[in-house]
C-alpha cells in the first residue's frame, strides 16, 4: 500500500506541497474513500446479504433439478439440505455453546479491527519514511554498484506503485460499474455483486474472470438475456 501511494505523495511534493501536507493528504483521502464506501455499501450489503442466505435454498433447487449429475450427487449426500440447514439459522445452542459463540464472535470482530488499524499504521509509517528507508537499504549496496543499483530500483518502486495504484483504480471502477449495471437489469444484490467484483479484481489475470462469471450466473436467474448482458 505505502509503495502504491507512494507516486501521489511524490507528486504532491513536485507541486510544492510540503512533506507532511502531502502525506496528510493522501492519507486523508484514502481514509476518505473507505468511509464514503463501507457507509453507501454497508446497509444494502448487509440487506442483500440476509436475503441471499434466505433464497440460497431456492437456488440450489433450481440448479439441482436443471443438472442430472447434481440431482443424483443430491439424492445420495443431499445437497440441497445441507444448504438449507447451513443458511436456516434454526441451530439450538445450549449455554455452554451460546457462551463460545459470542466469545468468538467477538475475538473476530478485535482480531479485525486490530488488522485494520496495523495496515494504517505501518501504511502511514513506510509513507512517512520512505525516503529514509530507501536510503538506509542503498547504504548496504557496494559503492562501485551503489548509483546503478538506485537508479534501477527507484524505477521499479516507481513502476510498482503506479501499478498497484492503477489496480486500485481499475477495481473502483470495475465494482461500481458492474454493480449500476446490474442495478439497471434488476439483478438481484447488485451491492454484493459490484463489491465482489471490486475484489476480485484486485486478483491479477483471473480476478476479472472470476467475478464476471458469479456475476452472470447470478443475472442468468433472472433471465437468458439479461444474463447475456451480463456477459457482454
């Protein structure tokens, strides 16, 4: 991330922004772009989420009975109640059990924000120090070798983080555009579906692929054409 942001912190500093503005800056404005997303995708994410969970029986018997070789993997293992007991909720906990599962649930939900706020940290600490860091790392370069080695690594850092800033981009667009399509069909959970999509993205080669096939296996339930749109 620091190596990625690092492009328009430099830049910033070409345009006579100080160093600490700067940083400030893009930090400020990364921090901004997640708020502004997880309040505009959180409540209907949430929403499609439930009923997702509650239609998923519905859709496996769909695919179940469209499929022999399923209907026969669904009369032996039985697909279709698995899924069912997976997404009714209907489970019965006893004390002991109930205790464990908010215990869990609550080392997760620490275990996550801990996660988030030592990315922000270290983020803003190689941001604020990537000069430095570069610097110290040359020293350990043989002085005959020492300028060669800078000027080549600085032009693959700088490669790198137009690369992964780009990947950002690309997924921002990707996510948001796939989910107004997918809203403007009628798709069922287009929130859901835009962010996976912004995910899977963010995977080099295949990522695209992969969210563009849920995608359209998704829109196929609604109908042969939309799922073509979908495709397209």
């Amino acid at each position: 991330l620091a190596t990625g942001l690092d492009p328009a912190v430099e830049w910033l500093r070409r345009h006579r922004v100080p160093s600490g503005a700067a940083l400030l800056t893009v930090m400020a404005l990364v921090l901004g772009i997640v708020a502004m997303t997880v309040l505009v995708v959180a409540p209907p994410l949430v929403r499609q989420g439930n009923e997702l969970r509650e239609r998923l029986p519905g859709y496996a018997r769909q695919v179940v009975s469209a499929n022999a070789t399923l209907r026969a993997m669904d009369e032996r293992v039985g697909l279709v109640d698995r899924v069912e007991d997976v997404t009714s909720g209907d489970i019965e906990l006893v004390g002991g059990q109930q205790s464990q599962l908010v215990v869990g649930v609550a080392i997760g939900v620490a275990h996550g924000v801990f996660a988030v706020l030592t990315v922000l940290v270290l983020t803003l600490y190689f941001l604020a120090n990537f000069r430095g860091i570069k610097r110290a790392a040359y020293l350990l370069v043989p002085r005959s070798r020492r300028a060669r080695v800078t000027l080549l690594t600085d032009g693959i850092l700088d490669r790198i983080g137009r690369y992964v800033l780009g990947n950002l981009v690309t997924s921002l667009v990707a996510g948001v555009s796939a989910g107004l399509v997918l809203w403007a069909l009628d798709v069922p959970y287009p929130a859901a579906l835009g962010l996976l999509v912004a995910l899977t993205d963010l995977i080099p080669l295949v990522g695209a692929t992969i969210g563009a096939a849920v995608c359209t296996a998704v829109a196929l339930t609604v109908s042969a054409g939309t799922g073509v749109v979908s495709i397209v």
